[in-house]
DNA sequence: GATAAAAAGCGCAAAAACGAACATTTTCGC
DNA sequence: GCGAAAATGTTCGTTTTTGCGCTTTTTATC
C-alpha cells in the first residue's frame, strides 16, 4: 500500500464532487481503468475513501441511506452550483452555512478559502470544514438529527442572534411562483429567519428540482436574499420580480 | 542532509498543488531528474514531504497527528476500560460524555446501548453515536478545537446547567496522589465542573498513565466521583482514600 | 431467477522511476 | 589562481509501477 501521486487530487475531486469515477479519473489523468482502481483501492484500505462500483465516494460514517441518496441527487448540480458560490465568497469573512445538501456542497468547495469563521448548525458541514485549517468552526447546539446532520432545537435560533455575519448561505426545500422560500419544517423556519435578519448579506442556493416543489412553511421572499445561485434559468417572470427585487441571479450549468 | 536553495521553493509549489513531480521540477529549476531525486529524498528525511513514485505529496496527516497518536496510546487499556464502564451504564437514561480519547471509547461501547439520551461536547462523539439509531444526541455548541473534536468556549458550560443528567462519563489529563482530578487546560474545567454539579452519578474514565502525569488545573476530588473505571491497581493509600470515600474503583485489565 | 453487460481482480511483461557509484563542475576560503 | 569540499551530472543495475489479456464478480434488465 504504497501512496501514489494521484491521490491528494482524486481525494480532492471527491471532496469537492462527493463522488468520483474510474471512468471520468482514468481521462483526467491519463492512465488506464486499471491503474485508477488500483489507486482507489489502496485509498479505500486507508480509509480515506469509500470503494462502490464504477468510482468511490466519501467514507460516510453516518451511512444514513436517506440523506445519502437524497446528497447524489443532482450531485453534478449541486457541486457546480457550489463551485459558483464559492467564487463569490470572499476571505477573510465571518459566514453562516445553514441545514442543507446544498449548503454542504458550498462547504466542500470553500475548502481553500483562507481566514473564514463559519458558524454552521450542520454536524456534517463542521465535519467537512476541519480540513480546512485556516478556518474558524463555531458550532450551534442542538438535538442531532440523523436525517441529515442538522442541530435543530429552540436553542440554535437563540444562539444565532448571538452573532453577525458578514455572510449566509442558505438552502430551501422549495422555490414557489411568487418568489417565496419554503420550508418542510417548521422549527428551522425560526432558524432561517434568525440568519436572514443577523446576516449582512445572504445568498440561497437551491438546484432546479426546487422549482418543480411545493412545502408548508414560508421562510421569506427571494426579495430579501441578495443572490440566487441555481443550476438552470428562471421562469420569465419570476426572473422579472427579481430583477425588480435586486436579487442577483447566478446561473451556474450542472456539468 | 544539507539544505538546498531549491528546498523552499519545492515546498511553495507542493503547497499550492499538492503534489510535485520529479520531471516537473527539474524543468522548472533547469537540472537533473537525479539532482531533484535527491531533494525530495532530503526533504521527506526531514518529514517536510511524503515520497511516492514519480514526484512528492504533501504529509497526509499534517493537522490531527497529535491526536491520532494520543488516540492510539493505551487503546487496548482505554478499550477495556470503556466496556467495563458501558456495562454498567443502564439504558433508558439520560447521559453526559465528555471530552476526551476515554469517553470516545465509551461512546464506541455504547452503541449497542438503548434508549440513551446523550449530551456531549465532543463532535467526535456525535459522530460516534449516529451509528446508534435508539439514541439521541444533543450537541452543546462552542468553538471547534481541531486538537481533539472539543467544542469549547463559555457557552458550553452554560448550556450544560440547563440539564440535570443521571450520570456523566468524564476524563481528566491527570489523577494525582492526593485523589484530585486535573486538567491542562483551565476552560474544560469549568466545564467538568459544571458537569459534576449537574449529574446525579459521575463515572470518571483513567487509565494509568494519568496517575504517572500532573497537570495544573485541579478539576475536585475523587470523593465526587461515584466510580474510577482504569486499567491497573491504584497505590495502596489512594486505594485507601477511595475506600473512606466509596469511591468505587473498578479495574479493567487491558488485553 | 436467468442472462447480458459492466466492473473488478489477477498474473505477467514492459516501461518508468529509483538509488548507488563515479566523473565533473561549481563554490568558497586562502 | 589553488585546492578542498560540496553540489551536480552521467551511467547502470534494481525496484516499482503500469498496462494488457484474461477470468471472476457484481449490477442491471427482462
């Protein structure tokens, strides 16, 4: 089980896509199916990554099938959407990352960033972020959720008006007609709304399936975020509101 | 093993990439692929890089090695002591474990354990636990300390005399001979305080090599504790004193 | 379940990289 | 300039890695 070369870069693909292939890793290096698999292997016998049929993804300790499915969904999408936010978080800031597969993608692509002080709700964000060393984690307390992560409770909400942040990043579980977030549940609602008031700029992240979706709970308008970031172009009109609303729109193409 | 002036230079590009290659580096500096050979074989002498076929890569665990060290010191001790310590925790209760390598390994034997409502200022133990599905974990919140998973800061020890816990599994960096538990560090012993006020059972986890240690901080006495769970036989006077104050101690010999 | 397709594992030969010994050049103090 | 010491370049036998053809295992589809 000797190291080679190639692996801080496919361990640094998998981190920033949450999964990589043979298929796709064997061309971006230029080798044979057969030498990728036999660098995943070894990865996967130091416990550095996690060995599936035609790739590896990221050893999961929490292996809840939910939520590990519900991260592959739109992975590309996701992770591009990320990319693109990242790119507009700058250094040297105090950020917010929220409840979210999404927000965990923006996570795995700030692993470069220099100088943050994240403060996040999400036990899976905080595990992402201690690769990062230049970076500050505050975590909120909370009842750990194993659907996906999260500390929920009244007490994030109050911990959170402990703070100011030069940025959040947010995700929903929906995206309506109007123009408003939607939540499935209605305790982080209190959460989100907690961030959006204690941030001085906000961006929401939310992949096109949140278009095609509906959810009970009301967080707030697109007109009190300062940017979109998804992965496909708005309806004609909701793109009008915004556009009235100063809500930058970013749209960042799944691969 | 003389220095090069190529040496910091080297590692500004590792750095950057991630990886340096032997062909790269010598037409980058303008000599030999041998004359680079012989760098990097300095360079990762001197643990300043990892050497693998074709180049370097950067030291994989640059950031957590104290801990994966102090973690593998005693295992087997701290294993033994953490399943005579789970087997006396009953299930159906409520429970607070600590920071520290011993509660890991408690946290490790509890999770065939039911019906267990754990607190925890330690993310390694939420990681820990999720794999038991019948136990709830809330996480109290504070800064992320990379040397060991602790979140620490003023606020834990508020959110923890919010609870009244049935028992507490705690540690201490070291036991002295006068029975005083203590710390290095003074913020986890208001913590730890707080703790021992708030449970109405205290188990503390040692195993031997913290009765051969001191540290500054003294945390209270053994009289507060209702069991010791270690490892070896404790001197005949200590073993006195925890007789007069039934203290039990418990030995579990490591494998 | 049965079957086809994709992926993974295995052994071996070729290629690349390695390390050691020795020749050559550069650097520095005098 | 001169000579010693250090650094670099050259050559060659050895080790490691890679790629190829093959069989075995897993996955998907009917």
């Amino acid at each position: 089980m000797t190291q080679t070369i190639r692996a801080p870069e496919i361990l640094e693909i998998a981190r920033r896509d949450g999964k990589v292939t043979v298929d796709g890793l064997a061309a971006h290096f230029g080798v044979t199916l057969q030498t990728i698999r036999r660098d995943l292997t070894d990865l996967a016998e130091a416990g550095r990554l996690e060995r599936v049929h035609g790739g590896a993804i990221l050893p999961s300790g929490t292996s809840n099938i939910g939520y590990e499915e519900r991260r592959a969904l739109n992975a590309d999408a996701k992770a591009a959407i990320a990319q693109a936010c990242a790119a507009r978080i700058p250094e040297d800031i105090s950020l917010f990352l929220n409840i979210g597969t999404s927000t965990e993608a923006v996570a795995r692509a700030l692993l470069h960033h220099r100088n943050l002080l994240v403060v996040t709700n999400n036990l899976n964000i905080a595990n992402i972020l201690v690769a990062n060393d230049s970076c500050e984690i505050i975590v909120t307390g909370g009842t750990l959720r194993r659907a996906d992560g999260g500390l929920i409770g009244t007490l994030a909400a109050e911990r959170i008006r402990q703070f100011k942040f030069d940025l959040a990043v947010v995700g929903c579980s929906a995206l309506d007609a109007d123009g408003d977030m939607l939540d499935y549940d209605i305790q982080e609602v209190g959460v989100s709304r907690a961030i959006l008031d204690q941030s001085r700029q906000t961006f929401l992240v939310a992949d096109h399936s949140k278009l095609a979706r509906s959810a009970p709970a009301r967080i707030g308008s697109l007109s009190e975020v300062d940017a979109l970031i998804t992965d496909t172009a708005l309806p004609e009109n909701l793109a009008r509101k915004c556009a009235d609303w100063q809500t930058d729109i970013v749209v960042a193409p799944g691969a």
